[in-house]
C-alpha cells in the first residue's frame, strides 16, 4: 500500500494509524515524489510530481508485485516524464491521462482509493485508450527491464554469453 502525503494536507493520526506499518509513504513537493522510509526521490522535470505519484500508484496496479519495492515503480515511470519533456504531445497525453483517472475516481482522485479492486475496475474502463496503452506499453519494458529485480523473479539474464540454455540450467525450474 502507497499513501501519498501533500505539501499542503499532511497527514492526521487517524490516516497514519489507516496505513499500518508496512506501508510506503510518498511525499509530494515541490518538484519531487520523495519516498522517506524506503530512501529514494524522484524529480519531476516534465510532469507534475503529482501526475508521478498517480503512476507510481497505476504502474503497481498494473503489474502488481508485492515483493518489488517503490523504488522499482518510480525507475519504471521516470521515462514516462523523461518523454514528456522531449515531446509536448506525450505530456499532455500523460497529464490528461491522469487527470481523467482522477475524474473518474471521484472526491481524493485515483491515489485515494483505498481499494485495489476499484483502481484496478477503472484501470480496465480504460484499457483501449491511448494513454492506458502507452503507459502499459512502456511500464512492461522499464520495469522488467531492470537488472535488480531479476533475481527477485528467478530471472538468471540472456543465455547467449553463458553458452546457452540447452547444456546450463533450462531444466532448473524449480516453480514449474
């Protein structure tokens, strides 16, 4: 569970004790997702740090890994605002994107729902446009695409520089 904080609202006692421990907390300020108890930042330079925030929160809805941490989701979307600041048509895309999941959400916007199953319902209201189809279409690359999470997944890498798979480990599968 992410809970986002603003610069301007903060959180109360009774949010924070809602969360529970094992949550992560995303701050939203200035120019920045910040990310305290896991240690990491990331710096909007096209998009708004909140637009960031929404699809670190869209991004894990969408490929949801339980045992990934934050950081692997806010790596994965930073190309989303690094295509923003070269291209006006993708940001606005992005921007209008987000702005239409929060529409769609209500009163506290996409980040507010608390359910997973609610997101993920509008997620699926909006598989065909584009927006949902680029930032899927990126996400499956630039998360996965991360050599740190590998192991996690039981992912060894390319086969080619270790002689292939056929005479080294096709067959060590053990979750299969």
């Amino acid at each position: 569970m992410v809970t986002i904080l603003d610069k301007t609202g903060g959180m109360s006692r009774r949010q924070l004790l809602k969360t529970g421990a094992a949550s992560a907390v995303l701050m939203v300020t200035g120019t920045a997702v910040i990310c305290p108890d896991q240690a990491w930042g990331l710096e909007a330079m096209a998009l708004k740090p909140d637009t960031l925030a929404t699809l670190i929160k869209m991004a894990r809805d969408i490929y949801p890994h339980d045992q990934l941490a934050e950081r692997f989701y806010a790596a994965a979307v930073k190309g989303q605002d690094t295509m923003a600041g070269k291209d006006e048509k993708h940001k606005a895309l992005i921007e209008d994107g987000i702005a239409d999941l929060d529409k769609r959400a209500g009163a506290g916007g996409y980040r507010g729902l608390g359910w997973e199953d609610d997101r993920v319902a509008i997620l699926r209201d909006i598989e065909t446009t584009p927006f949902f189809q680029a930032v899927r279409g990126d996400l499956v690359v630039s998360l996965y695409n991360q050599k740190e999470i590998w192991p996690i997944f039981g992912y060894e890498g390319e086969s080619y520089s270790k002689g292939g798979y056929i005479e080294r480990g096709f067959d060590d599968i053990t979750w299969l």
